[in-house]
C-alpha cells in the first residue's frame, strides 16, 4: 500500500483541557480503498522534521478545519506543520492534495490572498472549468484569483475559486470535502487517484 502522510485538524477538549489533534476516520476508510495506508502527521514541528527525515511518505494530504492564522485561526502550529509539508513535496516532488483549508494553505504558500466570503457554508453548489460538477462546501474563506504558479480548474458561480493545481508538481487542491459524501463519489476517487497514483498535477 502507498504511504500517505495526513494532516491532522486540531480541537480544543475544554473539558479536559486538551488540546487535541484530530482526523475525521472516513479518511483512512476512503484512502483504503484506493489502496492507501493514511499515517497522520501531529501538529508538533519538530516531529514533522523528525519524520520527514527518517520516512519517505508516497504522497501528503493536507486535510480541513482550522482557519490559517491569516484568517483569524488560533492554530499557529497547523500552518506550520502545512508549510513544512508542502515545502517537503516541493523539495522532493511528493504528489500532494489539498482539501479545503489545505487548498487555503497551498495558495498562501504560493503568496495567494484569501478573503472572507458568503454562502459556502454547509451547501452544495456547482463548480465550473476543468471539473464540472456539483460539490459540497464548507468554507468561510476563499480566493478569487491564484498565483501564476498555480492553474485554476474550476471556479463556483460568484467567482470563487474552487480548485487549483501546481503548474509544475504533482500539487492540487480542492476546496470541497471527498471524505463527508456517502457513498464516496466516483469523481473524487479518480481526482485523488490522479494525484497519488500517477504524480498528475490535473
């Protein structure tokens, strides 16, 4: 099975006064079924080095929830672990998919602007370009255009954009969530194939 490092949400356990990572199970379900082992990665720095230095992973995902520190997120060390893995797949050309926030996260590190928007919360909507399709949405931010370096694949109907992919690495992102439709969509699981079985950067 090919070895896929997943970043992990962080929650606040106020009850128990933890602060925990998290990773929504039907993960692993739907990478399994692709024939993937998901490993997640902790929010902890200096252990993301210590891995990324002794375990070569065949792909990175890059999952949702927490808002990037530039849109008034409280997760510092989630931006961090997500810089270090997408400067991990650029530095090694590792195939890389982001989901949603992880999608906000490739495009700030590309030197891409977010900006609070409306009406992508909790819905379903179409999406249009290079995909075309209708997907879910749960997102409070959002970009309107992407850096030269990335190539946008599909937009929703006010302009948002809601996919990209790194021109030159095996680099996309999506702003939907695969992993919360039931059964998982056929489409989803070819754009995830796309990007860890074959490199595509779609």
């Amino acid at each position: 099975m090919k070895l896929i490092f997943v970043s992990q949400r962080i929650d606040e356990a106020a009850a128990y006064a933890e602060r925990r990572d998290a990773l929504d199970q039907r993960w692993a379900v739907l990478l399994e079924k692709l024939g993937c082992a998901a490993l997640p990665v902790p929010n902890h720095p200096k252990t993301v080095t210590a891995l990324l230095e002794r375990v070569r992973p065949d792909g990175i995902l890059l999952t949702g929830g927490n808002d990037p520190v530039f849109c008034g997120g409280n997760a510092p060390e989630r931006d961090e672990t997500d810089a270090q893995l997408i400067q991990y797949s650029l530095d090694r050309n590792i195939p890389l998919l982001g989901v949603c926030r992880g999608m906000q996260s490739i495009l700030l590190h590309f030197g891409g602007a977010l900006e609070r928007i409306s009406g992508h919360v909790a819905v379903s909507h179409d999406v249009t370009g290079t995909i075309n399709r209708t997907v879910n949405s749960y997102h409070n931010w959002g970009a309107r255009q992407a850096p030269s370096e990335l190539k946008i694949l599909a937009r929703a109907a006010d302009g948002v954009v809601e996919a990209v992919c790194v021109r030159t690495r095996p680099i996309a992102g999506v702003m939907w969530h695969p992993e919360r439709v039931s059964p998982f969509e056929q489409d989803d699981i070819q754009l995830i194939k796309a990007v860890f079985e074959q490199g595509d950067s779609l």
